[in-house]
C-alpha cells in the first residue's frame, strides 16, 4: 500500500461524508493490491481542516484509474474562446498538437437557425459549472 497527500493550500473547498459537509483541504489518496481478497483498487479521501482523514471514500479499480485521469486531465485542459464571430470549446492538446474541438459555432450558423442561441448558451454554461457533463453529453468520453 502506497499513500501520498495533496493540499489544495488556501482554497474554499468542501467534501460531503456521512457526518454531513467539512472543509477539504486535500485529497489523501492511496493504492491496494488485496487482490483476490478485494479488488486492486485506489482510494482517494478527504484531508479536513485538522489535516486528518475525513469519513468520506471513492474507491476506483486500478483497471479504471487511467480512463479517470484521462477525463481529469481534458477537463483540466478545456478551453473557450468566445470572439465577435464564433463560439469554440476545445480541449488544449499543448503545443505540438491541433486541439480537439470539442463544439464550435459561427455566427453564420445562428442566422440560419436562432435556435442555436440556446445550445450555446447552455454549452457556454456546462464549460463554467460542469464540464465533465458537457463532454459526456456531446460524446467526447464514456
């Protein structure tokens, strides 16, 4: 078993366990191998504001763990660019590769179709408060 600490540092954070909501102030995560006992698995838990473990854990198989880091790191990686022409939402793959466009819309597009407005605002929306929805329901990752 392998354990390492993340603090977020002066971040507003909170978890949710079953004692109800504490301030997180990171992750603790660490790595099972109990197989065939239990399944191989990595367990990441709330640090609270005493810097002790809080009553809260999300178990993810190893097989899964690089599917989960892959999602983290385009959600991490998502950007918009808004300019008085178009609407792009993409995943910034550095700078040796083209990004992959994640939604684009050009101006062209509304005057043809005004409906389109609510799409682009509702995308617009997703990136700010929940972007693993957003490339979940345009079918970037399953």
């Amino acid at each position: 078993m392998s354990i390492n600490n993340i603090n977020w540092g002066d971040r507003d954070l909170t978890y949710i366990g079953r004692n109800g909501e504490g301030k997180c102030e990171g992750v603790s995560i660490f790595s099972t191998n109990m197989a065939p006992i239990r399944l191989a698995s990595v367990i990441l838990e709330p640090i609270n504001s005493k810097g002790l473990i809080a009553r809260a854990a999300i178990e993810i198989p190893k097989d899964n763990v690089g599917k989960v880091i892959n999602v983290l790191a385009q959600c991490q990686n998502m950007k918009l660019a808004i300019d008085s022409e178009s609407v792009n939402i993409y995943i910034d793959n550095g700078e040796d590769e083209e990004p992959t466009h994640v939604i684009y819309w050009h101006l062209d597009e509304i005057h043809e179709d005004p409906s389109v407005a609510i799409s682009i605002a509702k995308a617009i929306e997703l990136y700010y408060t929940n972007p693993e929805l957003l490339l979940e329901k345009i079918k970037i990752w399953k």
